[in-house]
C-alpha cells in the first residue's frame, strides 16, 4: 500500500512538472508564431509593394509609348495634309502641345512615383526594424529559456530524490516500528 502511495506521489509530481514544462513551451511556441506571422506579413505587404511598382511602370511605359505614337502620327498626319509653310506652323503648334502633354505627364507620374518609392522605403525600414526586435527578442529568450530548463530539472531531480528518501526512510519506520 505504502508502495502504491508513493508511486502515485512521483507520478503527480512529474505530471505537475510536465504540465509546467508543457505551459512554458506553449507561451514559446506562441511567441515564435507570432513572430513569424509578423515577418510573413512584411513579406506579402512587400509583394504588393513589388506589384504595384511593376504595375506602375507598366502603365509608365504604356503612357510613354501611347504618347510617342500620338506624336507620329501628328507628324505624319501634318506632312500629308498640310503644305510646307502651313505644316511649319502646325509643326510648332504640335511641339507646344508636346511640351504640354509632356509636362503633364510628369505631373501625374512624379507624385505617384514619388509615393511608391516613399511607401517602399518606409516599408524596408519598418521591415528591418521589426526584424531586429525579433532577432533580439530571440537572442534574449535564450538565455532564460536554458535556465528555466535547467532550473526545471534541478527542481524535477530534487524532488524525485526527496521522494526516495521519504521512502526509504518511511519504510525504515515502519520496519523497526513493527514488533517482533
């Protein structure tokens, strides 16, 4: 009976330590998650940072190249219509509405651009930074997960050679307790 009693305190207290141990690898577990979530949610939001940018410049040269083609065929269109002197006249006309097509396409890039590029940067920092803190992070949970570990089995062994010598010296009483 006294046997059977002591087995059942060494299993309570390994499943009390096994329980701890399980806890303190959950919190662990959901700090990495957690970190890697937060790193996968740079990496998407710097995909469609990439997209747009790409899209972007499609639609940059898709402009340019709608404008160019704008721009020959008034060419053309000035040299088969009109006579020299008038196609001269149409010439300088078509060059101040290139100019000003011009200008206003940088207008409406510039900006644009200008933001993405901004957007992009503040991204990488942002990224960086967090990455950082996670290494750190990382770096700092280390150390005290080593020592909860080591702790943990400091306590799980002196308390399993605590029981024994409860044991043994319970079973030393009841031995010299009983009479001859």
């Amino acid at each position: 009976m006294f046997t059977a009693t002591m087995e059942q305190m060494n299993k309570m207290v390994d499943k009390m330590w096994e329980n701890w141990e399980d806890g303190f690898q959950r919190v662990y577990d959901f700090q990495k998650r957690m970190e890697e979530n937060s790193l996968n949610a740079f990496k998407k939001q710097q995909d469609v940072i990439q997209s747009m940018k790409t899209n972007f410049n499609e639609a940059e040269e898709q402009l340019e190249k709608s404008f160019n083609q704008m721009k020959k065929s008034l060419d053309k269109n000035n040299r088969n219509i009109f006579t020299a002197d008038a196609a001269r006249a149409v010439e300088g006309w078509n060059g101040k509405i290139t100019e000003i097509m011009g200008s206003m396409q940088q207008l409406a890039i510039t900006p644009s651009r200008s933001l993405l590029t901004m957007m992009e940067q503040s991204h990488t920092k942002m990224h960086e930074s967090v990455k950082k803190i996670v290494d750190e992070q990382e770096k700092a949970q280390t150390k005290p997960k080593e020592m909860a570990e080591n702790f943990m089995t400091q306590v799980k062994e002196y308390q399993k050679n605590f029981l024994k010598v409860m044991e043994e010296q319970t079973k030393q009483l009841i031995e010299n307790a009983q009479p001859i």
